[in-house]
C-alpha cells in the first residue's frame, strides 16, 4: 500500500487502554487518582522548599527541579490520555503527537541529567563537607541546573525532526495510550532503520555517561563513607543517599528495559505495561522517596502545617 506523509492536518487514533471494555470507569478512577497526588505531591514539595529557608541548600533545589520535570512528565501524557478515557478512537493531530513526543523525550533526558547532578551534589556533600558550601555555590547550582535543562531539551530535536519525515499507510491507530516514537516507528511502513539506529544511540549514550558519573560519584562516596569510624556517622552517610539510589535503580532499570530493544522484539501490550512504570509511578513515588522519609523536610512540613493552622 502506498506511504503516505502524515500533515498537521491529519490525526492519529490513540487507543490507550479502550480494548478493556469493562474496566474503563475504575482505570479512569486510578488513573485520575494518580495525577492528583502525583500534582500535589510535586507541588507540595516545590511550595516546602520554597517556604522554609531552611531548605534553600543545592540538595534540595536539584529536588525542586525534579518536581518540575515530573509535572510537566506527567501534565504532557495524563491529561490527554483521561479527556479522552471512554472516547473509541481517541484522535490527536499529527502536530500534537510530535510535540507529545519531544516533550517525553526530553523529560526523560532531563530525568537521566539531573539524577547525574544529583550524584555529583551528594558526592560533595559527603566527600568534602568542610567545602561543601565552597564548591556547591549558589552560581555553580545554577549553572549545572540550566546546563541540564539546555542539553535535555536540545536531546530531542534530532529524533522529532527525523519522525516528521515518517511515511505511515492506511493505518493511524497507536497501540498505545500517548505518541511514544516506538509506538510511531511500530506504525510506520517506511524504512525506520536510521531512526532506531539514533534512538538506540542516544538511549546507550545519554544514560550511559550519567550512569558513569553516578559510579564515580559513588564509588568515592563508598570510599569515604568506610572510612567513617562510628557506625552511627556511616549510616547518616548513607541514608542522605539511599533515595537517590533507589530512583536511579528504578528509573534506569523501567527505561532500559523498556526501550533498549529492537521494536520487532516486543508486543505494543507489553510496552503499555511496562510504560506505566516510569510514566505514572516514578513521578508519583519520587517526593515520597526523597522528601517525606527526610526528617528535615518533615520538620518543614509540620513548620509550615503549624503556620497555617495559626
């Protein structure tokens, strides 16, 4: 059958999760229940900080940061997906695809990024203390943040402006419950090798060099957290970094899984699946796991709580 280019005046059917009939008012429930308290867990975390100068250290102004990236994480994909819950043959343009698209690549990008940045802050925290405040400087902050906002939205470019050129046939129907470029690439009857080729490029490549900084960062912090006498002084070591360790793991592990293989190698189901992990739960798990187990930003919490009861 003839390709044909896709315009912005053309649409894509996204299916999501129509196929389970039965189950679409309680998903619809879950799914509005996840965004609410993913919202206002990222939110309430944001406003914290915000509020306490306590708070104003580079540990938790890469954490405002993260928030941000997973609201708009969230606000690109939930939105859309709930509006158009019960609707068979949910249709967005072909415009807004490629802009749903870019925006999910680059908070991914922004994600692998700013976790790196975050290693190298705990790395300097625990490994130089006495220079801490020296070396995490209110300018330095500012410039590894905007350095990873610049490179994370600059990561995707090249692949959104290679799926514009996409030739696709008869059928416009994503198997899936948001423009993600495996779901495209899957639909595509056009030769999609120089595509995949870059994507498995830049999945090696961009979360290989932060994963490598993150080993740095923690091969010395190890090193130093062992040569800390008392058991007590180890273990606050490591508790400042067993948050980020436990979303680096998850993150890194959802993704990779997810995208590290040739699309021929997966069903589209089994994709939905295993996207809602980092789609949905990381942004929804990640104030909890860094914030809400941090007794200072307890203290914080019930600071501002009493204020507002006053």
């Amino acid at each position: 059958m003839k390709a044909k280019n896709l315009t912005s005046a053309d649409n894509f059917l996204i299916v999501g999760f129509s196929d389970l009939t039965q189950l679409q008012i309680p998903l619809f429930i879950v799914f509005l229940l996840l965004y609410i308290a993913t919202m206002f867990g990222n939110v309430l975390v944001m406003a914290i900080v915000y509020a306490n100068p306590q708070l104003h250290t580079p540990m938790y102004f890469f954490l405002t940061n993260l928030s941000f990236i997973d609201i708009c994480y969230t606000s690109n994909i939930f939105p859309h997906m709930l509006a158009h819950f019960f609707a068979k043959g949910a249709s967005i343009s072909f415009t807004a695809c490629l802009l749903q698209a870019y925006l999910f690549m680059a908070m991914v990008s922004l994600e692998f990024i700013l976790l790196a940045v975050m290693a190298y802050d705990r790395y300097a925290a625990i490994c130089n203390p006495l220079r801490y405040t020296a070396i995490m400087n209110r300018v330095l902050c500012i410039k590894m943040a905007g350095g990873t906002w610049v490179v994370g939205l600059m990561d995707p470019v090249p692949h959104t402006i290679l799926l514009s050129g996409l030739s696709f046939c008869a059928s416009h129907e994503i198997n899936h419950f948001f423009c993600d470029v495996t779901a495209l690439l899957k639909l595509s009857c056009t030769n999609t090798h120089t595509i995949e080729t870059m994507t498995y490029i830049v999945v090696a490549l961009l979360p290989i060099i932060s994963f490598l900084l993150i080993i740095t960062s923690y091969i010395n912090i190890i090193s130093a957290i062992l040569k800390i006498q008392s058991v007590e002084g180890r273990q606050k070591a490591f508790s400042t970094c067993a948050s980020h360790l436990t979303v680096v793991i998850l993150f890194y592990g959802c993704v990779c899984i997810t995208y590290a293989r040739p699309t021929t190698a997966y069903s589209m189901q089994d994709n939905k699946i295993m996207s809602l992990s980092y789609t949905v739960f990381t942004p929804l798990f990640n104030p909890i796991i860094y914030c809400l187990k941090n007794k200072e930003f307890k203290y914080a919490l019930r600071k501002s709580n009493n204020r507002m009861l006053a």
